[in-house]
C-alpha cells in the first residue's frame, strides 16, 4: 500500500512517466478494485442498463426504467459525496477524500465530445463499462465494439493537439 | 435468494447500488468512479506510437482503472452463468419501432441478435453498430473527458457544469442516432 501512496502523493510529471516506475504496480493493490469491478458488472447485466433495447427505449423516451437507474444512482452518489464531505472522512490510504473539479475551458470538448460519444451509445448500446459486461455476459461480438473503441480513443489522442477544447 | 436475485434488478434497487460505488471507490483509493478512463489506460498500454496523450504513467494512475473493468468482465461472466441473463420487458412502442427499422419483432437477449453477431458484422447494420458504434464510443468518451458513468454519475454528483453539459450533449448525439442516422441506413 506505500507505494500505492507515493504514487499519488507525487504530482504527475512527464519525469515520472518516463521513469515507468513498474513496481508501484503492486497486483495485491488492484484486488479490491477488480473486486469492486465484478459487482458494479453484475448490477450492470442483471439491472438490463447494458441492453440495446434499454437505451433505445431511453432514447425513445418510452420506459421510466433508465432515467429511474441514472437519477437514483446520481442521488444516492450526491447524498454520499456530501456525507463524506461534512464528516470530513478520509480514504482507506489516508488521504483526504477529494472529486478534482473538471476545468470548463471553452466548454468545446464536452458539447462535441459528448454528442459523438452519444450518437456511439445509441448505435452500439452500450458505453465503455456495458461493453466488458456484455462481452463477459456472452454478447462476444462486443470485444469488437471494445477493439474500435480502443481505437477511437487512440484515434483522438493522435487528433488531439489539432481538436478544439 | 438466488431465485430473487435472477430476476431482473428494478430501478430503485440497480440505481441505488450503482450510485454507492461513488463513495465505496473513494473510501478504497480516493479513486473516481468513471470506466472511459481503462481506455486511455489500455491505449497506453498496448497500442504503439508517441502520442503525448499516451505517454503517461498509466500503471500508477489507472492501473486500478483496469482491474476494474476486468472485475466487469467477470460481473458480465457470473451475471450470465450464475443468475441468467433476462431479455429485456421493453414498451410495445419500442419494439414496434425496432422491428420496423427490420431487426426483429423478439426481444431475445440483451441484444438483437440480427444486429449483434459474429455474421452481421459483414452487414451495414452490424458495422455500424458493432465497430462505428465503439468507434465513436472510444472517440467521444475520451474528447468530452468523460462517459455515463464519468460524468453522469460522478460528475453530475459533484455538481460539475462540464458534466452536465457532456449529459445534455451526449443525449442530443443519442437522439440524432435514433431519430435520423438509424432509420437512414437501416
């Protein structure tokens, strides 16, 4: 866990990238997170918010069930956010518990970002999370939604510098 | 128990319980919920080339990114093998329509099968569903910063503006696929 710790206490620096630091790659750190992994990928099948057929619904404004998922999770993560905040707790590591505010900027990225992001959710279905659910749950053709992923995110990466933000 | 649990998961039991993993992955690592970041992640990890925006320390930042989404992977596994997948109860209007963009009148599945097969992926539906669909899945989620889970969930939680926006816009894209690209190419 110490160096799960000084990983994070250290600014993120392109030195520090360079340098590769492979041993804070500690597997035993990553068991609570694949751990955490495997029940949000169980609520996401067995609650059907993976289904093609859900997001056409939610798109065709035709069934409560999606708007019912989001809002209840989004209230349910605000009344925890505001607990933690006036409690004032700590994370396991002992770091105070922190959301980094997202910078605004010209606002660009997220008005074109999110509508490109949303024309792919209605075509594949599904979105980043949904996509290794379904390919574990036997829906196999979406590993290759998750290759063209991968290869759209690689894709703006390499557009990046030349992308309004 | 088990029987009850292979039900479908209502709304007021699967919303609940997703948005608790906001507070959960914060008390464990003071990590965000948000899975768009895995796919940074992955670039970095596997596909070669400098890009600036790969060159990062991914095994320190996102390592637990990774972990999680393989977590996922094996949620999709027991989901399927140990509670069994449902085909979804969808509103008759939906089916209606589906089966008049010609992908079928039986909801079987999480899926159509028409669409989301090995074999269609040779047809213009299952391209564009399968590889455009992920394609633009990848693209947008890493240039709005964000995805459902990212900025609807975490975001809009913490009362971020640039989430709220990413949610209206990433709905406007939605409604521009169902609404025009679909019946267009279909």
């Amino acid at each position: 866990m110490t160096t799960a710790v000084r990983s994070r206490s250290q600014p993120f620096s392109p030195a520090t990238a360079r340098r590769g630091d492979a041993q804070q790659l500690r597997l035993s750190g990553l068991v609570p997170y694949a751990l955490m992994g495997t029940l949000f990928g169980i609520v996401l099948v067995k609650s059907e918010v993976v289904s093609w057929y859900r997001i056409q619904e939610m798109f065709r404004f035709e069934s409560f069930h999606m708007y019912g998922v989001l809002g209840s999770a989004f209230f349910t993560a605000f009344v925890s956010l505001q607990v933690l905040k006036r409690l004032k707790v700590r994370s396991r590591t002992g770091e105070p518990i922190t959301v980094p505010p997202r910078s605004l900027g010209k606002g660009y990225r997220y008005w074109i970002g999110g509508s490109i992001f949303g024309i792919g959710w209605a075509l594949s279905g599904a979105c980043p999370g949904p996509l290794f659910a379904l390919a574990g749950s036997g829906v196999t053709v979406y590993l290759m939604t998750a290759v063209t992923a991968i290869l759209g995110t690689w894709t703006y990466g390499y557009l990046r510098p030349r992308l309004p933000h | 128990m088990l029987q009850w649990l292979s039900h479908p998961w209502p709304w007021y039991v699967a919303g609940p319980l997703i948005g608790l993993f906001v507070p959960a992955l914060l008390l464990i690592g003071n990590k965000q919920l948000g899975v768009s970041g895995s796919l940074r992640a992955l670039c970095a990890a596997v596909v070669p080339g400098k890009v600036e925006f790969f060159s990062y320390d991914w095994k320190g930042t996102t390592a637990w990114n990774l972990a999680f989404v393989a977590g996922i992977f094996l949620g999709g596994v027991i989901a399927a093998t140990v509670l069994g997948v449902t085909s979804p109860a969808i509103s008759a209007h939906t089916r209606d329509a589906i089966a008049g963009l010609g992908m079928g009148s039986q909801v079987t599945g999480l899926a159509p099968v028409s669409v989301f097969t090995w074999k269609a992926l040779l047809t213009l539906r299952g391209a564009t569903c399968v590889l455009l669909g992920g394609f633009l899945v990848g693209f947008g989620a890493s240039y709005g910063g964000g995805c459902t889970s990212g900025h609807g969930i975490t975001g809009l939680a913490s009362l971020q503006l640039p989430s709220l926006i990413a949610m209206i816009a990433i709905f406007v894209g939605g409604l521009f696929a169902t609404f025009v690209i679909m019946p267009l190419i279909f």
